[in-house]
C-alpha cells in the first residue's frame, strides 16, 4: 500500500529551519531530520486512497469526517483523525530510507554521465570534509574549467582549507572567468583570501562583488540536476519525489549562507576601519537579500549588514534588518503555509506548481504562492483532494 507521508513541509524547507549558527559551524549541517517546524502533522502518515472525482460543475459538501476548514483560515485540510503517527523505529526507518534513496539517485547518476548531477552529489555528501571535497571537485574544474557551480564549490571549499597548493591565483582566476560576473563568486573569493589572510585582496574582491548587479546562487540548478534522476515508485505522491530532491539539492544549497554569515564578521571589522569597504559590503548584501533564492541565504544577508550597520553606528538601520530577519521567521511559522502544504501532500498537480514555482522564482515567492493557490482552491466547492475512508 503506497503511503501519503503528512509531513510534507518537513523536507521541503528543512534547511531553511536550520538556525544560523549551524551555518556558521566549521562542521557539515546534519542531514535534516524528518520531524521539522515547518510540518503540520510532521512524522505522521495517511492510508491513500485515491481522491473521489467529481464533476467540477458540482455544488459539493464536504463531509465533515473526511474535511475540515481550519480555524480563521480558508484552506481545507484533510481530517487530523485519519493522521496515524509514526513511531520513533517507524521514524528511523524513514530515515534510512531517504538515504537508501539518495544513494539510489547516486548510482543512476553515476551511470548517466550528467556531470552537472555529479557536482551537485559530490557538494551536498554532509559527511565530506572541505578537503575531501576539494579533491573530489578538482578532476571537475580541471576538466570543465568553466563549469561555474563546480568552480563556486571549489573556492568554497578553499575557504575553509586555504592552505590547501590547489587554492592558487590559477583556481580564483578561473572561478572569475566561469563566473560571467556573478557577485555570488567575488563574496566566495574574499572569504578565501580571508582565510589566506590578505585582507587587502578580500576588500578588492568584496568591492568586485558590490559592482555586479548580478547574484545567482545556483538553487534553481540544483534542483534541476537532481530531479530528473530521483527515481519515481508505482504510484508515488508527487510531493514524495520532490522531498527526495529537496533532500539532496538542500545540502548543496547551504555553502552561499554559510559563506555570506563567515564574511559578516570581516564587513563588520572593516565598519571600525575602512568605511569604503564597509559600504561595498552594504552594497553587496542588499543585492544578497533581494535576489537570493532561499531563505537560509536572505537570512544570512540580512545578518551581514545588520553586523555592518551597527559597527557603522548606524543602529536604527542594524535594527531594521534585524526585524526583517524575524518577519521572515514569522512568514515561516504561519498557520496558512502549514495548511498549504498538508494540502500539497494529497494534490499533486500543485505539489507540481509549487515545485516549478520554487525553482524558478526561489522559496519567498514559492511560499507566497503556494498559500495563495490552496486558499483560492479551497474555495472551490467542487475541490476534493482528500483520500475517501
């Protein structure tokens, strides 16, 4: 019997629930547990049956034992009742079972030939330390010099093992000629050339990516590279598929956060002693907070210039970013958006929607737009995606 898992926000953003200072850990993020904040109902699962049909022209009462609207929201839920919670053996098991999976996706990929997919494997290995990585992506870049996600991941990986022969003028000069500008690799190359201690090449690098209007964190791609090689089972949800993904392209997402948080700390040095590079550091983390693609990485944006605001003095505006930081928790935490994706579990055509909309507009405007279309389908009398008992 297949099995709709009511936990459908627990993968999703599980790197997103992440607090920061995992980010700022000189160890690898855990791999995301199963029961998260994000989860209405996380660790719980439902017999599936299949959805009734019913002529869209149809005036439809739903029967109260089967749905429910939630308190002061518009978005139907399917009944708690049927909700049977897992045990913790039964929450191992599904544990062991998205690794059994990602292993699965490494062997098709392995056999594929896509190379992008195998870069994306090899960022988002959590148990991988930063000089394992370095030698994985090494035979990458060598072999696709302007590969730009393979080059990005190097100089990441260099940061956090600079004394590493490989991480050489010759590695930053190709990471800039596979970057076509983008900011996202001149903030990775001044944290490097933090690391190495020439503060001088990280203010040039941090002003390089003040003057690019372009930050591109690659989240999209991720995505992209793994879904197509997460295998499908007979008769599957929809929003299974997707968390296998997310689990996957999550991990490999987390390095733009952690890097702009290890940067926050230089922006801030340089508030008390060089105001030129304090402001290019405003300048970048502005552009970082408006067009990041998760939160994880707007967050940590938004603490970047908190820290350079306020060793500017300027406290009101440190404030202001602090605020925006909790709002977004806040965002994260609405009753509407647990409701939405408990939804999504049981519609895959907007688990679907959601996903397109995720990998191309990023998690802010995917979240916005996911309460937005549960609320108008609950509107619908002739909607019923809830299993029938």
């Amino acid at each position: 019997m297949n099995t709709r898992l009511v936990k459908a926000s627990a993968g999703l953003f599980a790197l997103s629930a992440l607090v920061l200072g995992v980010l700022l850990s000189q160890e690898e993020p855990p791999v995301p547990e199963v029961s998260q904040p994000f989860a209405s109902g996380s660790g719980a699962s439902l017999p599936a049956t299949e959805p009734e049909t019913s002529d869209s022209s149809s005036q439809r009462n739903f029967p109260e034992s089967t749905m429910e609207i939630l308190k002061g929201e518009s978005i139907i839920a399917c009944a708690k009742e049927d909700l049977i919670a897992l045990s913790p053996d039964e929450q191992i098991a599904q544990l062991e079972q998205i690794e059994n999976q990602k292993a699965l996706v490494e062997q098709r990929v392995a056999v594929s030939g896509d190379t992008s997919a195998k870069v994306v494997l090899e960022i988002s290995n959590p148990s991988q330390d930063s000089e394992s990585r370095i030698s994985s992506l090494e035979a990458y870049v060598e072999s696709s010099p302007s590969d730009p996600i393979a080059n990005l991941h190097f100089i990441y990986s260099c940061a956090a093992s600079a004394n590493s022969p490989v991480c050489n003028d010759e590695a930053v000069s190709r990471a800039i000629a596979s970057a076509n500008g983008n900011s996202v690799v001149w903030a990775a190359i001044a944290q490097l050339r933090v690391s190495q201690n020439d503060l001088s090449g990280a203010a040039v690098a941090m002003r390089n990516a003040a003057s690019s209007n372009m930050f591109e964190d690659f989240y999209g791609a991720y995505l992209d590279n793994i879904r197509n090689h997460v295998p499908i089972e007979e008769n599957e949800p929809t929003i299974s598929r997707l968390e296998k993904t997310l689990s996957i392209s999550n991990l490999a997402n987390r390095f733009t956060g952690r890097n702009l948080l290890s940067l926050a700390s230089f922006c801030s040095e340089a508030g008390s002693t060089d105001t030129d590079v304090a402001n290019a550091c405003i300048q970048f983390g502005s552009i970082a907070a408006e067009k990041s693609s998760t939160l994880v990485t707007k967050m940590a944006a938004l603490a970047l210039l908190a820290a350079t605001h306020n060793a500017l003095g300027n406290e009101s505006e440190s404030e202001s970013f602090n605020i925006e930081a909790t709002n977004l928790n806040k965002m994260v935490s609405d009753q509407s958006l647990h409701s939405a994706f408990n939804l999504m579990s049981f519609d895959d055509n907007l688990a679907d929607s959601w996903f397109h909309m995720l990998t191309v507009e990023g998690e802010e405007v995917a979240m916005e737009y996911i309460v937005t279309e549960a609320t108008a389908l609950s509107q619908d009398p002739s909607y019923d995606p809830c299993p029938v008992n």
